[in-house]
C-alpha cells in the first residue's frame, strides 16, 4: 500500500481497497471502502462533487479518524478532556509509516501533548482490514479519555442502508435481525464488563437489497471481551457511518503522563458475494488470523453439567466418562461442583481445592482412569467470581467490586472479583498456574456467570480503569496459561455465549454457544452466530429429551444432526439413555467424525428450501449437507434444496445412494433431501466430487 501522493493513502486487500484522505484541515477522511482501486483511480476520489473536501455546516461527510473539534455534531470516536477543561481537539498530520502490512498515520495536536496514531493493517489472503487507534499523552499531566474507539467507518452512499446485527439474551444468544438503519444514531453495545448475550460486538450494513448469495455487504467487529459500543449513524443525507471501540458511556480513563492507552482490533471486511459470502470471508480470516491453532480439528467433547449438575460422587463422574468413551468421545469435561464446599451455587466459588468429600485424593485418580479411557480430560472453573459464603471472600472481601455505602448485589449468590486490582490478577494466575502443573489437565471450561454490578474500586486513583483493565489482565492470565502450559485448550463460556468475540478467540479453542441446547432454538441460534463465527468454534452439545431447557420432546437423529452442524458434544445424562440410544449415539459420533475436517475447516453455504433449513460445507473435492425439517406443511413434498459453490462441470457421487450428480443439475435444480414425511426430519448427506 504505498502512499499515492502526500495525502492519500489506500489500503489494499485482495479484492478491496479503502481509501483516506486529508483535507487542508489535516482532518482524515475516508473516501472509498470497496472494490480494489487503482492508485490512478483512487486519486481520481478527490476530483468526486460530493468529496468531502466541499462541506457544508451541518452536513459534514464522515470522518475516518473523528477527533472531537469544531463543527463536530455527530458520534464523536475520539473524544478527551485536557487538565483545563478543554475537550476539542486540533490534530496536526505529523506523518505516514509502513510496516508489517500496516499503514501508520501519526497525528499531534496543535497546542496540547496529546499524539494520536490510526493504523491499518490488511493480510495477503483475506479482505478484512484490522483498525486500531493509540492515544499517548507526552506531557506531564494526566488527560481524561472518554472515548477512544478503534475506527470509524465511512459506508458509500446507499439508497436504503439496512443494518443487520446479532441481539439475544440467556438461553436465546446471535438472534439476528436485518432492519432498515434510522436517521440518527443507533448504538450498540454492552455495559455489563463482558462481551454479552445482548449484543454481539458485529454489524452489517447492505444497500437493503442483499441476499445470502448476492450483493455487497460492509461489516465490521471488535476484538474485545469487556464492555463496548458500536455507533451506527445516518446523517441527514442518508449516509451511514460505523465507529467501534472499547468501554462504555460514561466510563472514563485517565492517561497519566507517558502514558500510552491502545485500543483492541475493530475489523472491517467489504465484500460483494451477499451475507453468506461475507460470513465465509470472517469465517476464513477467523481461521487464518484469530484462533490460535486453527489447523485442529476440535475433538468430540461430552460435558457432564446437564447429567449431574452439582450432584455427584467421582464415581458418577467416572460412569459418565465411560459410556462417553463408549460412545466415541475424545474429551470428558467435569463441570462445576468438583471444588470447595461448591455443592450447590450457593458456596464454595473461589475455593479452587478439589472437594475433600468427593475427590479425598485429589483430582489425580479421576483424570488417571479418564486417560486411560483415552479420552482427555477437562475443567470447569470460573476464576473471576466468588460466592460470599467462601474462604476467599472471608479472607477478602475487598477483592470484588463494591462502591462505599452501596449494597453488593448478588447474582446467583456470587460476585465479581476485581480482577483489574494486580493482586487478585497475580492470585488468578497463581492458582490456576499450579492447578494446571500438578494435574494432566488438557481443556479448561473458562465460565464467567454473571455482570458487573456495583463496578467500584474504593481507593483507586483512577476507578473506571476497571472496565479495560478487568479485561486486558484477563488476557493476559489466559496468555501466560497458554505460554506456560502449551497442550492446554481453553473454551469460553459466560452463561452461554455471553462472551464470544475475536478478543477471546485469539487465546481460546472453541466457546460454549449457549445454555440452551434445544435443537429447534439452536438453528437459528446456530445462524446467527455463523454470520461471522466458523463452525470450528462453535460448541453444540447433544442432550436430553425432553429437553431441559425448553422441555421440548426432539428425536436423538434430529438433535445430532443438528449439533453435527458445529463442534458436536454430548451433554446428556448417559447413565439413564437407552441401549439404543447410546448405539445410536456411537454410530452418529463416528459419522460426525467422517465430516468433520468438512464442517469445522471448510466453507459454509446456508441452505433453504421449503420448510427444511440446513448448511452445506465444503472442502477440496467433499460436500457435506446438514438438513433439518421440523414439520411439512399442507403435505406438499419438499423442494429440492440447491447447492452452492460446486464445479458446475464437474459429476459428485452421493454416498448414501451411490447416484453420480452434475454440479451444474445440483446448482441450478437442486438435490432430493429425501426427508420423508415425518416430523423432527433430518439427514446428512455426503457428495464427493468423481473425477
Ligand atoms: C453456566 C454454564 C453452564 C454450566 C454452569 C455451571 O451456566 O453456561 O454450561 O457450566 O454455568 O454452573
């Protein structure tokens, strides 16, 4: 990306370029983010009628990097308070630099030791740009941050913006909805010290014309597990700009002198190959970029909360991780309830001793017989919270967060420990550090239960510093783990997927999608999530019928098949499902495991046709088809479901009929589910490409 004239910089990708400029000003705006231009064409951008370089009051075009200032009346993404109360900014271009595929664009303002630095950084194999912003204050007293986000991006002109975005809550988590985006602004976000089940830190605008298939698509999301803010503002001219960042309003940070305060990744990704195809680009980046050892294949989990909760013996544990064995899984996980006096939620969370009753050997002959199943064995912990009714707190009870003459609220009897004070992040560290050193631990569970209340810190300087710091020594503890314990494998979980981000992902393995594990809700549930998480992370556990969540009654096949879709697991209380159902169960692990290079690497199509959904991954020369079909209508036979993606001269032999398809007949006619009439319909299909 060299600099195409002093003032004009683009970032290429692949396919796409984004481009900014400075105007006489030294204010950065952001002319293009599309398709790949030219250096000619891209300098031909200034020349435009409605550049921005001829503004009107009132009608400012949208700024790339939008410092407050002067005539500055919309969403503001960086906006400081100096010791004298000043709070606009004057910021001077000082220069550009380039370095490891970013684009560095310093900036100083005029009077105050204030420096600001936007960067850019795009790779060779994938479309999305990742923007991040630094703040650092040279001089020698402190300056207030009240907003820094990691970028604000300038959508073009669209005729009927629509904005599309992932809201939910507990047991309901990425419901997506696609509306037209209002005059104003529209914000996103959380308050709640984590990512949350809300609002999932991602938003795509389309010129409201968008399919799965076709159109173009401008999404952004922000790498970051704590509380955050996505802006969606369409001026009065109907243009639409996005600014993401880190903290919430009226959440503050002091800079102190030398400080220097650097914002998570927001990432940005135009594409032109409609929702599905904007999804399978942040699926690839996710894949290439994000995860920490993307080539694994994710292994075949059983997690033993919904068949005990916290009533069990380490026999019990054992009978579970032996049918599981059975059955063809490759990781027991032990939930909660295996520490402490933790045997109900109501004690015992932040003891981190295996429960004398239960373990009076420790935890060490419970993971020896689990190996020698030869399956690995995992832990739930959940390091950032404490039951009152816990040695923990009673030795600290200044270790959560509290504010003086408030109440501590409790949610499900625990509370939130500061985990931004050093001590308690050095305590974290510590305990967990040991755990991991004296058992054969190989996956952890990282829970996270519940939000911040009552967000206090009596005798810091500096209190709402909590908000960021709560996270970023999160991260860290989870990158000293990795570092120090190499084979670990981390899965997020916060009630669900109430912490599901590509801050969290660049230092776990796979998340806990949600609570609710009944097939029918997954689907959508499933959908959601995939507009821009790969199914290599996406946790989907088998469990029982009827369901405990929902008490909705689903036939073992269905809610396989479903599951088949992500990281498949099994949650289910084994000890009480049939002989038939647990032979059923092996046969449907082992096909999962034929598919599952297919499904957790490789490329997502979303399928539809008539009353039955599904998905389609492919890889090389393999195509997977996951259908579901909760009931027909009127008794009309169901569609044929078109395939997407396949060599259209190229012949595909199905596996379960042994029939040799034309990629051209499956693309334009479709393929016969053969679901049959009944309710609860589901199949899986695999076509592999004949040469
Ligand atoms: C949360 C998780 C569950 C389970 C329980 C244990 O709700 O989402 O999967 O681990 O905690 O208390």
């Amino acid at each position: 990306m060299p600099a195409r004239e002093p003032r004009l910089w683009a970032v290429d990708t692949p396919h796409t370029s984004y481009v900014v400029a400075l105007d006489d000003h030294d204010r950065l705006h952001g002319l293009h983010w599309g398709p790949r231009l030219t250096a000619e064409q891209a300098l031909a951008l200034l020349d435009l009628p409605a550049s921005p370089f001829r503004p009107v009051i009132g009608r400012e075009a949208p700024l790339d990097l939008s410092a407050a200032s002067a005539f500055q009346y919309g969403h503001t993404g960086v906006q400081v308070r100096f010791g004298d109360g000043t709070r606009d900014l004057e910021l001077e271009f000082r220069e550009a630099s380039e370095a490891d595929d970013a684009l560095t664009l310093v900036f100083a303002d005029r009077h105050y030791p204030l420096e600001v630095r936007t960067r850019y950084r795009s790779h060779p194999d994938s479309d999305v740009i990742e923007r991040s912003i630094t703040l650092q204050n040279n001089g020698t007293e402190p300056i207030e941050v009240l907003r820094a986000d990691s970028a604000t991006w300038a959508v073009p002109d669209l005729d009927a913006p629509r904005l599309s975005r992932l809201h939910g809550e507990w047991g309901a988590e990425t419901q997506l909805t696609r509306t037209p985006v209002p005059y104003g602004e529209t914000v996103i976000g959380s308050r709640r010290g984590v990512t949350s089940h809300q609002a999932n830190p991602w938003i795509t605008i389309d010129d409201g014309q968008a399919t799965e298939t076709r159109g173009e698509t401008w999404s952004t999301t922000l790498a970051w597990s704590g509380t955050w803010r996505i802006t969606v503002e369409k001026d009065p001219a109907g243009r639409v700009a996005v600014s993401a960042g880190f903290g919430h309003d009226p959440v503050s940070i002091s800079l102190v002198a030398g400080e220097v305060l650097e914002t998570p990744v927001a990432a940005g990704l135009y594409a032109d190959g409609g929702f599905a195809g904007a999804a399978s680009a942040w699926h690839e980046y996710a894949l290439a970029h994000v995860l920490p050892h993307p080539e694994e294949d994710r292994p075949v989990l059983y997690n033993s909360w919904e068949a005990t909760e916290f009533d069990f013996t380490a026999e019990d544990q054992m009978r579970l991780a032996e049918r599981a064995a059975a059955m063809g899984c490759e990781l027991f996980v032990m939930d909660d309830g295996w520490f402490g006096a933790r045997v109900s939620d109501r004690a015992g969370l932040g003891d981190w001793t295996p429960n004398p009753d239960r373990f009076p050997d420790g935890l060490g002959p419970l993971i020896k017989r689990v190996h020698e199943t030869g399956m690995r064995f995992g832990l739930w912990v959940e390091p950032e919270m404490v039951n009152p009714d816990s040695d923990l707190y009673r030795a600290h009870p200044d270790w959560v967060y509290h504010q003086p003459h408030r109440r501590r609220s409790e949610v499900r009897q625990q509370l939130v420990l500061n985990l931004a004070k050093p001590e308690v992040a050095e305590w974290m560290h510590h305990w967990l550090d040991d755990l991991l050193s004296a058992n054969e631990i190989d996956f952890l569970k990282w829970d996270m239960n519940r939000p911040f209340t009552e967000a206090g810190w009596p005798g810091s300087a500096d209190p709402d510093r909590l908000w960021f710091d709560h996270t970023r020594n999160l991260y860290r503890i989870l990158d000293r783990l990795r570092a120090d314990h190499p084979a670990l494998r981390i899965e997020s979980c916060s009630s669900g997927g109430g912490r599901v981000d590509f801050g969290i992902l660049r230092r776990t393995d796979q998340v806990w999608t949600s609570d609710n594990t009944d097939a029918l809700d997954r689907i959508e549930i499933q959908e959601g999530f995939a507009q821009v998480y790969p199914a290599r992370i996406m946790g989907a556990w088998v469990t029982d019928s009827p369901n405990p969540f929902t008490r909705r009654v689903i036939p073992l096949d269905f809610r396989f098949r479903v599951a088949m879709a992500g990281v498949l697991a099994v949650g289910g209380d084994l000890r009480i499902w049939s002989d038939e159902e647990l032979a059923r169960g092996a046969e449907l692990v082992a096909d999962y495991k034929r598919i599952r290079p297919v499904v957790q690497h490789g490329r997502r199509h979303p399928l539809k046709a008539g009353q039955a959904a599904g998905v389609q991954y492919d890889r090389d020369d393999t195509t997977v088809v996951l259908a579901w079909r909760h009931s027909r209508r009127l008794g009309y036979r169901d569609p044929l479901v078109k395939l997407h993606g396949l060599d259209l001269d190229g012949r595909y032999e199905d596996a379960r009929t042994g029939r040799v398809h034309h990629g051209a007949v499956l693309a334009t006619h479709g393929l016969d589910l053969d679901l049959g009439p009944a309710d609860y319909a589901s199949t899986m299909i695999e076509l592999t490409r004949v040469r």
